[in-house]
C-alpha cells in the first residue's frame, strides 16, 4: 500500500524533555489505524509531531514519501493534514457555518456534504460555537478538519467525555468516513476494543515507544494480550 504517512524511528519531545524514544508509524490511503495506549504515553505527542508542533531530534516524517520534517504545521495542514485535537479548538464568538466557512479548502468536501455528514450541524448552523453541546461541538472539530479536505485525518479521542449515545452518531460517521475510503485516518482513542473495531491495523503506545503494531482484528481476538498491553480496565472499556 501506498503510504500517505510514515514515520521512521522518531524521537521527539517538548523541548529539552524526551517523549517519543524511537517510533514508527504509518497510514495509508483509505486505511485507518488506531493509536493505543495508556494515558500519557505519548499518543498526542506522537499527532501532535505529525502536525509539526513538537521538537524532533531524530528520525524522519514522511508524507507522501516526501521528507516534512521542516515544514511548519500550517503547510502541512494546506497540504493535507487534517486534525481534530483533543481540545476541539473551535471559535466560540463565530457562529457553525462560520466555523466551517474560514476552513474551508478547495476539494470534494463542501458545506453542503458537511451537513449531509452532520445533519444537525445543519440544524444548528446560525448558533455560535459556545452554544453548542460537546456533542455537537465534536461534529463541528470534524467538519472543519474535513471542509479543509485534507487527505489524512487525525482524529485525537474524538468521542471522549461523551454520552453512549452521541458516541454512537459519531461512530456512524466515521465508518461513512471510512468505507468512503478516500481519507487516510488515525484514531486515538481509550476505548480500545471500539478504536479496533474500527480500523484495520493498530500501533500500541508504551512511554514513547511502540510495544505492538499489527493487525486489529489480531488484537481483539486475543483481549489477554491487549490487557497485557493496554492495562485491564482500558481494554474492557
Ligand atoms: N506541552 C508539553 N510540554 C511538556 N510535556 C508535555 C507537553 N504535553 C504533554 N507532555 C507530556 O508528554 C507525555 C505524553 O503526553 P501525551 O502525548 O499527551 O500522552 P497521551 O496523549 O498518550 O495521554 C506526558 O508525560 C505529558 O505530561
Ligand atoms: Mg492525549
């Protein structure tokens, strides 16, 4: 498969302060892989070094087998890295289609097909970002990283904090997201028995190195070591 990201033998940080010790990663072209691991391991450190936004002293970050190392993080959102943090980063003070509007890329990805995603934002398009529901607030993250047609998506626990429910929703949308095959995804995630559900290979983080990478399915079938890797309770959750 033809790699959109790769990442070889990176050691990054904040800093003079080491987090990442030697990971490799990638994601291809309608592929999505789910980052694991136990809180604090590194898992946003490791997006957010996809992103440009933290010191790398070694290793490479290809995406499309060009070496981004030096661009800074705006260039590789214009060239396709889409992120949705785990901090959303909406603005509060502009209303949902404004949101949408200033993202928005030239590609496939229109207001209109934001809306068919999320029929509620839709619903919700003249109320400001700070009206919204952390539900609504999460479809909002989405829809702006995708209005800026990007060609990977990195979703950082995008259904943290949410009721049963509206995780539900946005599993739909994901999986849409998915079996439309044209984005590259990453999906950090706590609940890892639904990330592995959801993608098709996984990489285990383990304070900044990567102590498992394979298939998902591999992972699920076998839940003592995914408790092994993971701790117990993450991987009942
Ligand atoms: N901006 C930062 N400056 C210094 N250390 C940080 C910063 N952000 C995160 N860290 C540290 O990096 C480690 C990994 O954090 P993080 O990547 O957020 O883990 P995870 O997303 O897996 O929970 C933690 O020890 C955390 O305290
Ligand atoms: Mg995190």
């Amino acid at each position: 498969m033809n790699d959109l990201l790769t990442v070889d033998d990176v050691f990054a940080g904040y800093g003079d302060i080491a987090i990442l010790e030697g990971v490799s990663f990638r994601v291809g072209q309608g592929e999505a892989v789910a980052l694991l691991g136990r809180n604090g391991v590194g898992k946003s450190t490791l997006i957010s070094t996809l992103m440009g936004l933290t010191d790398v002293r070694s290793g490479t970050v290809r995406y499309r087998g060009e070496d981004i190392g030096k661009w800074p993080s705006h260039v590789r959102a214009r060239r396709g890295l889409g992120l949705v943090s785990q901090e959303r980063e909406i603005f509060p003070s502009l209303s949902v289609e404004e949101n949408l509007v200033v993202a928005t890329r030239a590609g496939s990805w229109t207001l209109e097909r934001i809306y068919d995603l999320f029929p509620r934002l839709y619903e919700r398009r003249r109320n400001m970002g700070n009206q919204l529901s952390g539900g609504e607030q999460q479809m909002l993250a989405i829809g702006r990283a995708l209005i800026g047609n990007p060609a990977v998506l990195l979703l950082d626990e995008p259904f943290e904090g949410l009721a049963p429910i509206i995780v539900d929703g946005l599993v739909d949308a994901f999986r849409r997201l998915h079996q439309e095959g044209e984005l590259g995804i990453v999906l950090v995630e706590q609940h890892a028995a639904l990330a592995l559900e959801l993608t098709e290979r996984a990489t285990v983080l383990d304070r900044g190195r990567v102590s498992w990478s394979g298939d998902s399915r591999d992972l699920l079938a076998h839940p003592e070591q995914l408790s092994a890797l993971i701790g117990l309770a993450e991987a009942a959750a």
